[in-house]
C-alpha cells in the first residue's frame, strides 16, 4: 500500500510538472522541476522505483524542459 501511494504521488508530480514545463513559465519550470526530481529520488532511495527508471523519467523531464517550443 505504501509503495502504491509513493508511485501516485510521484505520477501526479510528474504530469504537473510537464503541465509546468508546457506553460514555458521559468519559474514554474524550476520549482516543479525540483519537487519532481524530490520525489522520484525518494522513491528510488526507498526502493518503490528502479534506480534506473528513476534516471529515466529525470531524463525524461530534464528532455522536455530542454525542447524548444
């Protein structure tokens, strides 16, 4: 049941933060970016997320911010 609350939580960060990243708003940009690297870490240090899939969806994040519009 933890583990299911950690990855909700860390699927909601995710989508405000490409909702964040959408608006081009830089501000916005960082600090979602920032919660969104927050919660991945924890849940990769807890063991909810692979390691490897947590680099991923930062690649992912770090990807999209970086896309011109």
């Amino acid at each position: 049941m933890r583990n299911t609350a950690i990855r909700t939580g860390v699927k909601s960060a995710f989508k405000s933060a490409l909702q964040a990243i959408a608006t081009r708003d830089p501000k916005k940009d960082e600090e979602a970016l920032r919660l969104e690297l927050r919660t991945i870490s924890k849940a990769a240090s807890k063991g909810v997320l692979h390691p490897r899939n947590a680099a991923r969806r930062v690649a992912r994040l770090a990807k999209s911010l970086a896309a011109p519009t």
